[in-house]
C-alpha cells in the first residue's frame, strides 16, 4: 500500500541515532533539554575532558625548563688497600681515607636558552586549543545525532497516534456498513474491503512500534533507563517562516564553523612547528651549583696529618653551542614545510565545502517551506474530499471503496504534513549547523 511504502521510505532517511539523556518517564522530553543532558554525560566527551587535562600536563611540562633541578646525593664508600705516606716530622698518613662519605644538594638552573622553551609553550598552547575545538567539533556531531533520534521517534508517534484514528474511524464505519448490510443496502464485499483495510492499517502500525521500540530502546539504554521506559517527546515543530538570504551566509559560516577553525590552527600548527625546529639548535646558558659536606681533607692543626670532613661547594656556569646535528633540523624543516603547504590546501578545501553545505542547506529548507505550504493545502483539499465522499456514500452515489480510497487520503495527508513540519525543522537546524551556530 502507498502508506506503507512511505512509512518504510521516511524510517530510511531518518537517521536511527542514539543519545543519552536523563528526564523522568513521565515527563515529555524537550530537543534542547536532551541534548543537554547527552552533551554533559556522554562516554566520548567525559574522555575528551581528560584529554584536555593531559593537554594542560603537557604545557606544565613544558614548563619546567623554566624551574631549577634540585637534587640530593649521599654516599659513602670504603677503599682498600689505601697508599701511605711517611713525612719526617709529621709522621705517616695515608693520601686518601679508606672509609669516604658525602652528602650534597646540587641545582642547576637554566639562565637563557634563546626562546627554545617558549616556543615549544606556544607549540602545546595551539596543540590544546586544537583539542578544544575537536570536543566542539564532537558536541555539535551529536547535537545532530540527537536531532535525528528526536525527529525520528517524534514522526513515529505521530504515525502511531494517526492509525489509531484510522482504526477507530474504520471500526465504527465497519459498524455501520453491517448495519447497512443487515437491512440490504450493503454487500458482504463492503464489509470484506472494510475489514481488509483494518487489517492493513493494523500490520503498518505493528511495523511503526517495533521501529519506535528499537529507538526508544536505544534512547533508554544511552540514557541509562530501563530498555522498557516510555518516552514522550515535546512537539516542537514550529514552522518559521523566514529563511535568511544566501547573502553574506558564508562569511558567517567561515568565523563560526568549528571545521574552519580546526583548518586555520592546524596551519598555526605548522607554522609553531616550523619555530621550534628553527631554534632547536639555539645555544643554552646554564647555571650549576653544589654544596654539602664530605671527608677527605687532611689537617696538619695537631702536628700529625689527620682526616677531617668540611664542608664545600662549587658554582658555575655552562654554556653550550651546538655545531652540527647531522642535517635533522634541515630535513625536519622540508617535513613541516610540506605539512604546512598541505594544510593550507586543506583550508581551502575546507572552505569550499562549507559553502556548498551553506547553499545546500538553505535549498533544502526553502524547499521544505514549500512542502509545507502544499501539504497544508493538500490536507485541507484531502479533508473536503473526505466530508464529499461521506455525503455521497450515504447518498448512494459512490461505493464503500471510494469511501475508503478518500479517507485513507486524508490519513496519509495528515502524516505527510506533519513528516513535512519535520523536515523543516530539522533543515532549519541543519542550515544553522552549517552556519556554524551551536544547536547544544
């Protein structure tokens, strides 16, 4: 049957997502507020988040070679044999003691490395914005996950609550062609075709709870409820009837889209990277220091050479230049060059699918609008022919199948309008994605 055919047709196209979210059953659930309970529980995200931490590490490591070393060393170390030696008048001492211990703290600080440090900061500093954007990215990609789910169990619904008027009107029109047929003004084929399209409409809204129960399933099971919980969606189909203009709609799309953004700071990337192998082979300029306590210091205080601990120190200063590293910096810089030319193309690129998306999108939802308007008037033309076909029958001008034909045409408009306002809808939401404007 027609009905059925676009039944199966729209369960195609809508997308069969899953969300998370967290409402009670009772409660019918809003688009904005699922997608807000998806974007602060979902798995991928909660991760994204711990990326970042590792991102915020990473630049704190980086960091570090602005702070000093400080270390603790301790030892001690028995020698043997020893060396002695005799000296006249000051008897025999040996050179060095047999048992030697130490204790230091040592520091070592870096003074100037010529901006190697701060570059590879700046170089961490891009690399976690550019993970920002990708948990942006992945917000949006859900938010239109969600969308699709919402729409997708909101047209189910409304199909479900159509055939149950199709069957209570059949129903009753099948009580009536009995009676009809009791005082000989109808034929048993009248009941026969009546029954026949109860017992179509009745198999098509089989087909739509399973595809709803899949859904709601998979709602249920992202939104941590049992896999039976009833959901009820709020109807926000609020047909808009403007659509902005082509014009300047892509200057916008180009400062909002997160895949413009992500484009641009990838060639930032490069550029960060090409800096730092430019300074990698900086000198460096350092200061060391240590100080502690040790023995092997002889006194001649007593008239005899004896071992005594003191305590001592060394500070200094190094510097280091480095003169030849195998040509790695020149072949590093042909690599993050190629790298750089690379992700300018894919600017570009980047560039002209937005566009395409933005003209597309708003195609789509002036087409939309359009269908609407026409489903309306086919509905109400659908719903005329319906109260003229009602009047004929029971004037005897036309058979129970005509009947039948028109009110299964009014039915099918019904669910054509609504799966339109849908459309609509979410093409509007669509065209706002490819704006780049946030729908989370």
């Amino acid at each position: 049957m027609k009905s059925i055919n676009k039944l199966l047709i729209v369960l195609i196209l809508l997308p069969f997502m899953t969300i998370q979210g967290q409402n009670s059953a009772t409660d019918s659930l809003s688009l904005s507020g699922i997608i807000s309970t998806v974007i602060n529980n979902y798995p991928s995200l909660k991760k994204a988040a711990k990326e970042l931490v590792a991102v915020d590490a990473k630049i704190g490591l980086t960091k570090t070679a602005y702070l000093p070393d400080v270390n603790f060393s301790g030892s001690f170390t028995l020698v043997g044999p020893t060396t002695k030696l005799t000296m006249p008048g000051l008897g025999t001492f040996e050179l060095f003691p047999p048992d030697n211990y130490s204790a230091a703290i040592g520091v070592n600080q870096s003074i100037y490395d010529f901006g190697k440090t701060a570059k590879n900061i700046a170089l961490d500093e891009k690399n976690k914005q550019m993970v920002q954007l990708t948990v942006e990215q992945a917000k949006q990609r859900l938010s239109m996950a969600v969308m699709g789910n919402f729409y997708g169990i909101s047209f189910l619904q409304e199909a479900i609550r159509i055939k149950d008027d199709q069957l209570k009107t059949l129903n009753e029109h099948l009580q009536f062609v009995q009676k009809k047929a009791d005082t000989g003004s109808a034929t048993k084929f009248d009941i026969l075709t009546t029954k026949v399209r109860i017992s179509v409409i009745e198999n098509a809204k089989t087909d739509i709870l399973t595809a709803l129960q899949v859904q709601m399933s998979q709602l249920n099971s992202f939104m941590g409820k049992p896999q039976d919980s009833n959901i009820v969606l709020k109807k926000e189909l609020n047909v808009q009837q403007l659509v902005p203009s082509v014009d300047s709609l892509t200057n916008v799309a180009f400062a909002n889209r997160s895949e413009m953004k992500m484009a641009r700071k990838k060639e930032e990337i490069s550029k960060s990277r090409l800096d730092v192998i430019g300074v990698q082979n900086n000198p460096s300029l350092n200061a060391f220091g240590s100080g502690g306590f040790k023995n092997g210091y002889f006194s001649f205080a007593s008239g005899k050479a004896e071992d005594i601990g003191m305590f001592n120190y060394a500070v200094g200063v190094g510097f280091k230049m480095p003169l030849f590293d195998a040509n790695r910096s020149k072949y590093l810089k042909i690599q993050a060059n190629a790298d750089l030319e690379g992700n300018q193309q894919e600017t570009e690129l980047t560039r002209r699918n937005i566009s395409n998306e933005v003209v597309e999108s708003r195609a789509n939802a002036l087409s939309a609008l359009k269908k609407v308007k026409q489903s309306e008037l086919q509905l109400q033309q659908a719903s005329q022919a319906y109260e003229l076909a009602e009047v004929s029958y029971k004037a005897g001008v036309i058979t129970n199948l005509d009947l039948l034909d028109s009110y299964t045409s009014l039915s099918e408009s019904k669910l054509a309008l609504y799966k339109t306002k849908i459309d609509y809808a979410a093409n509007l939401q669509q065209l706002k994605i490819a704006l780049g404007e946030k729908i989370y």
